[in-house]
C-alpha cells in the first residue's frame, strides 16, 4: 500500500549538508498497522513528510495505492490537482493536533471537506458521521479549548479521515498524551485500521506503541532502516534489536562459571511450562535474571534472561532442549549477528 525505494532527502541551509533520509526502502502492506521508530533526529518525521509529498524527496519514489507520487510532483506546477487528489486519499495526524481554536469540533472536521467542495448539509452529515466513530457526537459544537488532549486527537482523526482516506499518517499522535489516554487513542486507530481496513503508518519513539499495535515495525537510526518486518517474526530472529528494544531483560551473570541465556517466547511455546520442565529433565537449577511478557501484534510473547550453572559448553543440551521447545535461544555477549531485515513475500496489491 506504501513503498518506499531508495528516498533520499538532504536538506541545504547555510552551506550545510543534512542528509536526513538516505536510501530509505519500506513495504506497508494494505490493512496493516506498521510502525517507525527510532531516535530523535533519525529522520522518522523527514520519511512521513515525503512519502504525503509536503517535502519533495531529493531522490527516490514513493507509491501509496499504486500511484507513483514522486513521479507526479516530479511533473512540476501541472501536476498540482492529481497530486492533491492523490494526496486525499492519504490523512495525516499530528503530535500537536493542529486544531483552528477559532472552529467548532464539527467546523475542524468540516474543512477538509470544504476543501473538497462538498455542500453544506453533506459536509455536516459526513463530519457527525466521523464524529461518532471517533466517540464525539456530544461534543460537536464544543469549540477545541474546551476539550482534553484524546479528545482533541479523536478530532484530528476524524479530520483526517474525512476525506475517505485508504492510508493514515501519524506523526506521534500520542507522544503528548499520558498513558491512560495513549492507550484509548491507540484503541481508536487499531479499531479504525480493523472496521476500515485503513493501513495506518505511524511514527513513534515509544516502544509500547509498536507493541501494542503495530502489525510490523522498522527501526531507524541516521536517516536509514537499520531493521524492518513482521513484529512476530522479528520477535522469533535472533540478534534482532527490535526484539531486544521491545522486550529489554537486563541482568549479568552472577560468576564466572555462569551461562547466561536471552529465551525469547512466541506462539505456542509462550504459553508452556518450558523453565519447569527444563529444570526437571535436565536437573539444573534455573536463575531468572530478567523477564519481560506481554502481548505484541495481539500475541502473547516475552523475553527471559536465565542463568544456568556452568560454562556454556557444559550447557549444551540444556539449550538443545530449550530450542526444541521452538524458543528462540540467545547467548548475550557471544557475538551478535549484523543488521536483521526479515521481510516477508512482498503481497500483490493489484496495481
Ligand atoms: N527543514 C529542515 N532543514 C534542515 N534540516 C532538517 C529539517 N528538518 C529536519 N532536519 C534534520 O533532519 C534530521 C532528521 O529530522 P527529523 O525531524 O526527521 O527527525 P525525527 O526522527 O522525526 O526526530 P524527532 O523524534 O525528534 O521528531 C535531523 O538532523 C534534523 O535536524
Ligand atoms: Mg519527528
């Protein structure tokens, strides 16, 4: 639905050079939520600015639903209605929600759709419609100041979803939120990605947000995609950072004649009794160092660090046993593997 290949941005001020995207590739496949994060400064919001083409990339292309935007901004002032036409099928959110204070609730949902030229009772219709789906019927002829950060985002959803948009960009929509609120508004977007089969694009730099809704994340570091993929297969690569991001387990060994073992649980053998059982077939004793559950793309999966007496040689059919459980095994310290890119099939989206 969204691909990327090899966008390029530099920015020129004062003789300076900053290349703030350099050979970015993504593939967000139709009806998936896929999240972008990465540091300050790593270029997540230069990626979102290119791909709706509010910044023209300095090389590469962009297609959102099979249309190559980068060649019609590239067609100069003649392509200025296909670009916005093409433009309306993408809605974008804001960190700092960019509500006119001066509108209603209903009159900030309305603008896009005067924009588009839909006539008043239709515009009111369509913008108490969306109002309603985002849960803020009552609040119509609120003006903005009235209303709290999640709701004044659920208005900026239902803004950006007035033009029937396929795709939904979001700039850290929730970083200004606290969590209780991050949490509705990450339901909300989850539920309108399900019902409308909306492929939504959001940057973040909170890991909760990838693990709570992300169907597939890339991590960015200096303008590049240093890891990208399916969250639950990323979870199951070993030397994947992601998966360490995502589920931290800290923890050294207790000695030197120590084993310490990253165990990453998913599918199935998360919900096995694997550390008791390990612990009874091969008669050692199990120290947990560390550990991390939770859900992640609605699955359950985790990270444990375990300590192991013995040096890893004298361990292992201790880890045989663990990898045949399906676990995904780790030895921290024992060298780690280069940059993880685990994509799947690139599906056919048909145009
Ligand atoms: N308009 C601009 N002119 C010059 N440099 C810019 C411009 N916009 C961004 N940059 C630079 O490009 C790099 C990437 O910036 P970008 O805003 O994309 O980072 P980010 O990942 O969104 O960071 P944050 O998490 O702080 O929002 C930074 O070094 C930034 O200083
Ligand atoms: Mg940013």
């Amino acid at each position: 639905m969204i691909t990327t290949t090899g966008l390029t941005k530099v920015y020129r001020s004062r003789g300076r050079e900053v290349t703030a995207l350099d050979g970015v590739g993504i593939h967000v496949r139709p009806g998936e939520v896929y999240g972008v994060i990465g540091r300050s400064g790593a270029g997540k919001s230069t990626l979102i600015r290119c791909i709706n083409l509010l910044e023209r990339p300095t090389s590469g292309t962009v297609t959102v639903d099979g249309q190559d935007l980068t060649a019609l901004a590239g067609r100069g002032n003649r392509a200025a209605r296909p670009l916005r036409l093409a433009r309306g099928g993408i809605g974008m959110i804001f960190q700092h929600f960019n509500l006119l204070s001066s509108r209603t609730v209903q009159g900030n949902v309305e603008l896009p759709l005067e924009i588009l030229g839909l006539g008043r009772r239709e515009r009111a219709r369509k913008a108490l419609d969306l109002l309603d789906l985002v849960g803020l019927a009552d609040h119509a002829r609120a003006y903005p100041s009235r209303l709290s950060g999640g709701q004044k985002q659920r208005v900026g959803i239902a803004r950006a979803l007035a033009g029937d948009p396929k795709v939904l960009l979001s700039d850290e929509a929730t970083s200004a939120l606290d969590p209780e609120t991050t949490r509705s508004v990450l339901r909300l977007l989850r539920d309108l990605n399900r019902q409308l089969g909306l492929t939504v694009l959001l940057i973040t730099h909170e890991m909760d947000v990838v693990k709570s809704v992300c169907d597939s994340a890339a991590l960015m570091e200096k303008g590049r995609v240093v890891e990208s993929g399916v969250v639950s297969d990323l979870l199951a690569t070993p030397g994947s950072r992601l998966a360490r991001e995502l589920f931290p387990v800290g923890g050294g060994a207790s000695g030197a004649d120590r084993t310490v073992v990253d165990i990453t649980f998913h599918g199935e053998s998360a919900d096995r009794p694997v550390i008791s059982r390990l612990s009874r077939t091969h008669d050692v004793d199990v120290s947990i160092l560390g550990a991390a559950m939770d859900t992640a793309g609605g699955r359950q999966v985790g990270r444990m660090r375990i300590e192991l007496p013995g040096r890893p040689e004298e361990n292992d059919a201790a880890i045989g046993f663990l990898r045949e459980q399906g676990l995904t095994v780790e030895l921290p310290g024992r060298g780690t593997p280069g940059p993880v890119a685990v994509e799947r099939e690139l599906t056919e989206e048909g145009a």
